[in-house]
C-alpha cells in the first residue's frame, strides 16, 4: 500500500481491510512499493508486522521486520493507489511471480494491467454514454461537436485529477486538449456529458461479483461538476436502483470470472462511466453510513478461496 502514516484512517478502505484481518486474527506483514525486489528470478520483500487500532492517534505500530520470499503470504492485498505507470507495472511483474508460487494476490496482477478503470468499461458498451478513447485532437474536437458537451480524462490518474468538461465553441478547448494529450502524445478519454452528475457520482462496491446494497453518491460542491471525494465532493449514501443493480450485477458476474474479488464501480445517472480495481475506495463511508461490514464479506471471499486452494 501507499504509506500508512499518510492515510486519512476514518475513510481509509485500505485501513478497514487491516482492521478486519486483525480481528479474525491475521498476521499482517506491510510493504510499500519500494520494499519489493526482483533476486535471480524470484520476488523478494522487505516486511515488517503491523498493527493497527480504529483510533485518531497513533492508529498504526510495526513489530518485527523480514526479508523473505513475496510468495511466504498466502495472500496478497495490492493496494497501491494510481497513477498506473511503469512502477506499478513493474509490481505487478513481481506479483505474478508470488502468484506463480501459490499466493492469492487480490486483485490478480494480469486483471490489474489488463483492466484500466477507464477503458474497461468498453466491455459494456449497452450501459455506456458515447465515448472516444484517442491522442488525435482533430478526432475528439469532432466529437465535441457531435455531442456539444464532453468530459476528457487521462487513463492513467484517479481522484478527479485533469479532468475537464468542455462544451462546443469553448475558446479554451485547443489549450485543453493540448495539456490533457500532451499535445497528441498521449490517449485519452473523451465520453458524453451526463448532467445527472449533479445528483452524484455513485461508487457501487462489488465484492466475488456481488454488489453491496447501497451506493455512495458523490455529490459534487456548487462550484464544481466533478463529484470525486478527492475534489471536494460530499458522499451521500443510497440504495442501488433498479437500473445501478443490472448494471453492478452483470458487472460483478464479468469480474468474478476474471478472478477479481473487489472493485468499484461508478455510476451516474443510468450510465456506467468507471470500473476501478487498482485500489478501490468508499467501504468506510458505506460500512458507517449502513451498519456494513463490506471488508468482512471480503475476506469471507479470500479465505474460501485460500481454502479451496489449499
């Protein structure tokens, strides 16, 4: 995971993953990114024990410290957050190998390269707004004027990070199509405004193809169009509607196939924008706002596949 003393522990889904291994009674061995190493073909890593306390002080000790085989965890929580660049590619090399040698890794390592949260969705083009993934700005100025209203995004960042509306006849759209494709280096995501953003953003979780009852809608500030939390959003907890629930369960039946025990999904208004499972986020907001335990159904799901393995 991204280092544990810069986490905001009370809406931390990460923390509440440690939090429920430590009551079941887990050993919990902690890495960061830097901690991994590649030794004639096999992944290494340098961990040290962990504990952890629901508390605003001091909510984290270490214990003992090793350097072992990555494969000696018999599972694997990648929880490192985006941006997707070579360093994380580069992790989940070293993951394949502890996965090679037996180790559960949630997610799996070639899910995690194979599904970027922003160009997944293309499997599900039924439940989509339209959408052009490309570098060539003559190509998405034509889609702007298809569509009148747009949001373009990077594929690679998280949080809200560069994402821009543009509307037809905006005198700024050549500087911002410029900064976001790196002057047409660099792909992006283009998709069809949707104006129910402004009744939020919602982030279904899905945990072994099942979606948890309820939604977080991130509702965005009045001055923004972007619900993110990390933009200034305000989460509001709901039940999934009829149409969030065919979309999460034919959604959570693909991922369940693909191995891929947790992710979210976002939604807003009828359509599917994101499918997130490098380190999706919201299991505090919902578990609090709910009475939940989502990290429990979890972990249900990684010990009955350590189970089934063994």
């Amino acid at each position: 995971m991204d280092p544990i003393e810069s986490i905001k522990r009370y809406k931390d889904s990460s923390f509440a993953m440690l939090l429920e291994a430590q009551r079941r009674g887990h050993k919990i061995w902690y890495m960061e990114a830097s901690d991994l190493s590649l030794v004639n073909g096999r992944a290494w890593a340098r961990q040290r024990s962990l504990s952890v306390t629901d508390s605003d002080n001091e909510w984290f000790s270490f214990g003992e410290g090793r350097h072992v085989p990555l494969s000696q965890c018999d599972t694997i929580l990648m929880r490192k957050d985006p941006p997707f660049d070579i360093g994380y590619i580069t992790l989940t090399w070293f993951l394949d190998l502890a996965e090679s040698e037996g180790t559960l890794v949630v997610n799996p390592p070639a899910a995690l390269r194979n599904f970027n949260e922003k160009l997944a969705i293309s499997h599900f083009p039924q439940f989509c707004t339209p959408a052009l993934v490309s570098g060539n700005s003559d190509e998405l100025k034509s889609f702007l004027e298809t569509h009148g209203e747009i949001v373009v995004k990077p594929i690679d960042t998280m949080g809200g990070e560069s994402i821009f509306k543009l509307q037809h006849g905006d005198l700024n759209t050549n500087v911002i199509l410029e900064t976001v494709t790196n002057r047409s280096s660099r792909v992006i995501m283009a998709q069809g405004f949707i104006p129910e953003i402004s009744a939020g953003d919602k982030r279904i979780l899905i945990v072994d193809g099942k979606p948890a009852p309820y939604a977080l809608a991130r509702i965005p500030s009045e001055d923004e169009f972007r619900g993110n939390l990390a933009a200034g959003g305000t989460g509001a907890g709901q039940p999934l509607s009829e149409r969030d629930l065919e979309i999460a369960s034919t959604v959570g039946e693909f991922l369940r196939e693909q191995g891929i025990l947790f992710a979210g999904i976002d939604v807003i208004g009828d359509y599917l924008t994101e499918i997130n499972i490098t380190s999706p986020t919201c299991i505090r907001e919902l578990d609090a706002q709910f009475d939940l335990n989502i990290s429990a159904d979890l972990f249900d799901a990684i010990e009955e596949r350590c189970a089934g393995a063994s």
